[in-house]
C-alpha cells in the first residue's frame, strides 16, 4: 500500500474532497482486515499454530500463574465474603 500524503484542503474542490472522502473510506475495511490477522497471529503460540516452542519466550500464561501464586483462591475466598 503506498503512503499518502494529506493535500492542502483549502485548495481542494469539493468533488476532489468527495474523492479523497470516498478513497479514504475504501481503505478503512483493507485496514481493518490486516489489523485483525495481525492480532490474529500475535495471539497464536506454538500449542496453537506452527510456529516452534522457543518462539513462545519464557512468559507464562497468566492463569497458570494466577493458579500457581494462590490469588485464585484468595478471590474466591473473597468472592464468597469469607
């Protein structure tokens, strides 16, 4: 996709401005498109796609850490008014 650059609108004709309207418009769904593979694909891991298990890091899953560390049952506890 190749970079645009933002026309002095003053010097625009309003069917220049409609034109730029609607170009812009055409890209909004291409864009919104890319961005949900991306996110897609930043949320895969090696359990889930083909990417290796280094590719992982050393973070660890969230709820495994919350089971580890005992908050788990600390919010439960608090959740019940115990």
């Amino acid at each position: 996709m190749r970079e645009l650059e933002l026309p002095d609108l003053t010097t625009l004709t309003s069917d220049q401005k409609d034109n730029l309207i609607r170009l812009l418009f055409e890209q909004v769904p291409i864009l919104t498109a890319r961005v949900s593979e991306l996110e897609a694909w930043l949320s895969k891991d090696s359990h889930d796609s083909s990417k290796p298990p280094f590719s992982d890091g050393l973070k660890k899953k969230r709820s495994l850490e919350l089971k580890r560390s005992g908050i788990k049952g600390i919010s439960m506890a608090l959740s019940f008014n115990i």
